[in-house]
C-alpha cells in the first residue's frame, strides 16, 4: 500500500505568515510531544518575536491537522503489533505519557515505514509517519519525505551528504525543517561531524530552506584539538 493513499478529505495547505521557520518547528516539536498551545506558548519568553497564541493554533493547524482515521485499537485492527507497539511505547516516554494513543493512519504508516527502513529509530519513525499522515490529509506532495526515505540520511555520513548534495543541485525538495531535523538527528552523535555540509551548500537566498538554519542542528561542534 503506497505511503500517501489518497483516502483522507481534500483540505488546502496554508503556511503561517511572516512567521520565522525557527518558530514553526519549535511549535511543531512541542505540539508533537503532547502539549497544549496554551502550554507552548508559555515555553516562548516574552520578547518581540514571541508568537501570539493565535498563530501557535494556526501553526498547530497547518502542520498537524485533526487526522479523521480514528483512534487505533491494537487488538482489532490488521496492522503487525510487533512493528508497531514498540514505536507507541517510545511515544509515550518521548512525551512523559501526553500521548498514549495512535490514530489507524498512524498505525499503518508506522508498520510500513518500519518494514521498509526498518534502521529508522522508533521516534523517528513516528515523526515520518505523521508527516505522511499529514501531506495526505492536505493532499500535499509526499516526494520530499519519500526522496528522505530513499536517501537515509540519518543512516550514516555518507548518505547524508548523498542526501545534501542532491538537494543542492536541485534534483529533490527538502520536507519541512522539523521533520528533516528529527531525521538527521538520528544519526548518532559520535559519527555526526562538522562540515558534513560544504559551505557551498550554505546559501542564504534558498529562503525559507536556508542550509544555514538546519546546519545548526544537525551537527556536533567540533571537538577542540590541541
């Protein structure tokens, strides 16, 4: 069954307004670890750029959308437990037990990713599961996440600058930061290094998708040498 099944209701992808990407992924992280948008908005110090509540609900809305499959119930459904219930136990320790539940289109995209890059760590594979989940639901294009899948490169360093050289010379799109940020940081931070993405690739007129932005968590700093 392929990732994205166009099985979910038409909706129109919107993107927060003048909204800095770093916000953006910084709601999305939190709203994927079970908290609330009053809640997140209390983790933003007062500042300038401190998103209002009402643009955290409309970051909430435009990057994790209500999902209409249903509350997943293990015991009933065709989805294989051992491919999934590991990745739902990490979930609720990821989100100290905010979420203990998957809908049925996160079960089933959990146990397909698992078969396929059966290496992607378990919250890992939950962030991609709901990226998919939600690009069907939007009808958005699911080539940048599958083009992350076919590229692996949070598997080691060598895939990762396959990976960033392709995205470079324009051949594929990058998903959006977070989830490409929670795939990258997949790879253990004893092989991560520095420089894994030449200054060529830093570009800053590749607004939003500046490498500059997601080199900064991707990679270890440099151990000091004497």
């Amino acid at each position: 069954m392929p990732l994205n099944s166009q099985l979910m209701p038409v909706r129109k992808r919107r993107r927060p307004r003048d909204t800095p990407r770093e916000v953006v992924s910084e709601v999305h992280r939190l709203a994927l670890e079970g908290l609330t948008a009053g809640e997140i908005h209390r983790e933003f110090p007062e500042s300038p750029t401190r998103p209002s509540l009402r643009t955290i609900y409309r970051i909430i809305e435009d990057v994790m959308p209500p999902d209409p499959s249903g509350s997943w119930a293990p015991m009933r459904g065709h989805v294989a437990l051992n491919l999934v219930l590991p990745v739902l136990a990490r979930v609720v320790e990821a989100t100290n037990g905010r979420r203990a539940s998957l809908t049925n289109a996160e079960a089933e995209r959990i146990q397909t990713l698992r078969e396929a890059v059966a290496d992607l760590p378990p919250w890992e594979t939950y962030i991609l599961a709901g990226a998919y989940v939600t690009a069907e639901y939007q009808k958005a294009d699911s080539e940048p996440l599958d083009m992350l899948l076919a590229f692996a490169p949070w598997r080691n360093i060598e895939h990762a600058e396959r990976y960033f050289a392709a995205l470079n010379r324009g051949w594929i799109q990058p998903p959006d930061a977070y989830t490409l940020q929670i795939a990258m940081l997949a790879i253990p931070a004893t092989h991560r290094r520095p420089g894994i993405i030449p200054s060529r690739l830093i570009d800053e007129d590749k607004t939003p998708e500046t490498w500059a932005y997601h080199q900064r968590f991707f990679f270890a700093p440099q151990e000091a040498t004497e």
